[in-house]
C-alpha cells in the first residue's frame, strides 16, 4: 500500500512537471521569451506559483530542464552502445544524437531555447549536462592522448565543442531548418576535433 502512494504521487508530481513544461512552451511560442511570465504559465497549466518553484527555479530552467532530462535518456539507454568507440567517435556520436534530439523538437522550440535570452546557454555560468557528457569524452581523449594538450586544455575543448554546436543550431534556425542540422554539426565538430589531435 505504502509503495502505491509513492508511486502515485511520483506520477502525479511528473504529470505536474509535464503540465508546466508544455504550458511554458506554448506560452512562449504564442508571446514570446520575455513577454512570458511564470504567473501566465502557472495559469495556463492550472498550477499555483508554489507547484512552479517546486519544479522550476525559473523560465530558463523549464527550457534547460528538456535537455537535461534528453541527456539523462542517452545516458540510460544509448551511452552502453558507445563503449567501443574511440573518444573522438563518442563526441561524433553524442553530437549526432543531439542534433537529433534538437530537430525532433522543431525549430520553433529551438529558437526559444537558443536565444540570447535564455541564461541556461551561458556556458561560463552554467554547466548543463551536455557540457557534464561533452567533458567526460574529452577527458577519455587526452588521457588516451587522442587529443593535444599543448595546443589546447580540456575544459577549453569541451567549451569550443559545445560552442561550435550552438553555432550550428543558430544558424539551422536562421536558416529555417533548411539544410540536416546533424550532417552539418558533424563535419563542424569532426573538423575542429581533426585540428586539435595528436594524429
């Protein structure tokens, strides 16, 4: 009995979260970015501000949180498949994904996200989990010596990759989603990882 209310309460409080998400997204595609207030989100998902804080710390966690939890998944269920991969192959590989995991939630979430308004990008403040799964890769790089520390550190590598990525992804959504964003990260990221190792 006990671990049926734990569950039922697991369920609802995800439900919750979901509820918040989705009515955060549609709020920011109808007004805006920053004509979005958390008080209009809490709203439209028929929440009070007290269920938002609970989730959120605020508008720029809801965007982050989608990607934090996308990357949770590819640490579950895809991360096993790469064990045989080098380096260099994982960080190709995750990116890949990424990129997928980008276009799948359309250019419309895209251009949201990857705004200069949202404070979840400013990767000297905030270290996401893409940058947490990025540094893991690029550090099994230099300890195998696929990667020249004389020509550049770790942290300033995983800073580039993530860098170059969002470049990409700015301009797939300037571009109107145009042209495979994942082809077009791929020989961005590959290009720079070729400039940067050892052989």
């Amino acid at each position: 009995m006990v671990q049926t209310t734990k569950n039922t309460r697991k369920e609802q409080a995800e439900n919750t979260r979901k509820k918040l998400f989705n009515a955060a997204l549609n709020v920011m595609k109808e007004k805006g970015y920053e004509q979005t207030t958390i008080r209009e989100i809490c709203k439209r998902a028929n929440t009070s501000l007290g269920s938002f804080y609970t989730y959120f710390k605020s508008k720029d966690a809801v965007l982050q949180s989608y990607y934090d939890d996308a990357v949770q998944t590819y640490a579950t269920r895809f991360q096993a498949n790469t064990e045989a991969l080098t380096p260099k192959e994982k960080l190709l590989e995750f990116y890949d994904w990424y990129a997928d995991y980008t276009t799948s939630i359309g250019v419309d979430f895209c251009r949201i996200f990857f705004s200069p308004s949202n404070k979840a990008l400013d990767i000297d403040k905030v270290y996401n989990q893409i940058m947490i799964t990025t540094l893991e890769f690029v550090d099994q790089g230099f300890d195998e010596h696929i990667f020249n520390r004389n020509l550049i550190k770790p942290k300033a590598l995983n800073k580039d990759i993530c860098i170059v990525f969002k470049g990409a992804v700015l301009d797939w959504c300037a571009e109107d989603a145009a042209y495979d964003l994942k082809s077009y990260a791929h020989h961005l990221i590959a290009t720079y990882l070729r400039a940067v190792s050892l052989n």
